[in-house]
C-alpha cells in the first residue's frame, strides 16, 4: 500500500487544524457573541414597523434594547473568559508581530482613527506669529484672494508684533455645504461604523491568538453588514431615506466612490477631500497610531506565574 505524498498530509493536517480551532469553545464564543449582536440587529430594524404596530412604540425600544445589551454582554464575557491569549497562536505571545503585520495594522489604525479624529473640533497650534506686513487671506464665501494689512489701532500706537496665544481648538471652521458630499462622507455612508471596525482590524493584526483575531476583526464585519442593510432600508423608506444622487456618489465600503470615480476624477476627489478634513487632527491620528503599533506589537508581557 502507497503512503500518501507528503503535500497531501500537509493539506490533511492543515484542515484538521482549521477544523478543530473552527469549532472549538474560544472561536464559537469569539464569532457568537458577535453574530448574535448583528442577527439581532437585523430581524428587529428590518421588521421595526410591522413589531412597533403590534408591540406599540415604548415596548419594541425596550425589546431592541435589552437583547442589544445581552449580545454586548456576551460579546465581553467571551473576551475576558473565553477568548484572550487562546489557542490556536501564529506566533509566540511573547514574541514581536512579523514587519508586514505591524505594517497593515498601521495603515488600518490610521485609517480608522484619522476618521474618528474628524469628529472634534478643529485643532490648531495654539500659538501664533503676529506681522505688521501684508498677510493673503482667502475668502470662502466669494473664493476670492487678496492682501490684508494688519491695521494699527486708531489711537495711532503700533499694531503689536510677534507671537500670540489662541484656542487650541478652532470653532469657527465651516464646511462647504453646497457640495453633495464632502469629508468622511467621501469614504464612507457610515464613517462611525467604519471607524470602529478599522480599529479593531487593526489591532487584530497585531495579537498572534487566532480567536482573538476574530473577535477583533468582527466589529468590520458589523460595520459590513449593518451598514449594507441600513442603506437597504432608507432605500426603501424606512427609517430614513438615501437620497438617489448622495447613493450614486457614496459608498458603504470604504473608499469604494473614491476610487471608482463615482466622485469625479480620483486626484481631484483627493485634493478636495484633503482640503476638508482637520488636518493636525488626522495628523495626531497617524501619530497615535504608529506610536501604538510599535508598544503593542512587540508583543505581550505575560504575568510571571
């Protein structure tokens, strides 16, 4: 009798250990808890008038709001008791995370975070250098350019000179609100979604336990499939509405109308789109983000028992 060649007991083995760690107790608690948040989700949003007509307004609320809370609850329960540091591992706990996985995290994290970042106000440095020469000052309102001169006070003293202290936050920043879109409505319909889900990608990259992994790439999964059927919905009228133009223009998936040309030429949509972010916002972001790649990923200190 012929002995199988050695790639097919590799294949063999390599199935059994997807199987295995597929059904074990760490991954159904790290995938449960979570497909149960979504299903939930989904049965009571997608049959909310038929369930508010029947069970009247107060009681479906309270209804979507106790098994929300049950699924979260599970959701962390599994983490801490089930999940964490458990088994199937790519690599040691102790050990680094591999160069391209640190990589793909922080791109992720930036992502994720840059857009979370979008949400404050503006920031800006909050000290600033005060000239008594001509300054170009841009006007939004006419898109016009000019000079301003710093005027000196009517009492004929000098205008001051040098630096000066302001708010780091800058309130008075407006939007352009004659464009269809604009700002993270550029990446995405669900930019909070998205936002979510990309940190937790980001951070799954960065652990070596496989049910861990999962656990943290499942709010993209969440962001996928809420997000999809929230469109699907205001489609329809329910809930909400999406309008057709603002439909055609944006995407769930993020970067998907960027990229496809759905907001015009791709270079145009990124100069634009750079011009209305915050950008020391999305800058202290990627800082963030790198600085949080680089503690976590090299890899975790375990308690001496």
């Amino acid at each position: 009798q012929k002995s199988a060649p050695p790639d097919n007991l590799q294949t063999e083995a390599m199935a059994t250990i997807a199987t295995k760690t597929l059904v074990s107790s760490p991954m159904k608690w790290a995938i449960g808890g979570w497909s149960f948040f979504i299903l939930e989700n989904f049965i009571l949003s997608e049959n909310r008038t038929y369930l508010i007509s029947h069970l009247g307004d107060d009681a479906y609320h309270a209804a979507y709001g106790t098994l929300s809370t049950a699924a979260m609850g599970s959701v962390f329960y599994g983490y801490v008791r089930k999940v964490r540091y458990a088994e199937p591992l790519l690599w040691g706990l102790s050990a680094p995370a591999p160069v391209g996985a640190k990589v793909l995290s922080f791109v992720c994290l930036s992502v994720g975070l840059g857009m979370a970042s979008q949400i404050p106000p503006k920031l800006q440095i909050p000290v600033h250098f005060v000239g008594g020469g001509s300054e170009v000052v841009h006007d939004k309102t006419n898109d016009t350019t000019q000079l301003a001169t710093d005027a000196a006070p009517n009492d004929g003293s000098e205008a001051k000179k040098g630096w000066q202290i302001r708010c780091p936050f800058d309130f008075t920043d407006k939007k352009d609100t004659d464009s269809p879109v604009q700002g993270l409505e550029r990446i995405s319909r669900h930019p909070g979604l998205w936002s979510f889900g990309l940190l937790g990608l980001g951070n799954a990259l960065l652990v070596p336990s496989l049910p861990q992994r999962a656990w943290l790439a499942m709010p993209a999964m969440v962001a996928l499939v809420n997000g999809t059927h929230i469109d699907s919905r205001y489609r329809r009228g329910m809930g909400g509405t999406l309008p057709e133009e603002y439909d055609r223009v944006t995407s769930n998936v993020p970067f998907l109308a960027m990229m496809s040309g759905a907001q015009g030429n791709v270079l145009d949509v990124a100069k634009e789109f750079w011009g209305e972010v915050k950008p020391l916002n999305a800058m202290i972001a990627v800082g963030v983000s790198g600085m949080w790649v680089l503690t976590k990923g090299r890899g975790i200190k375990m308690p001496l028992q």
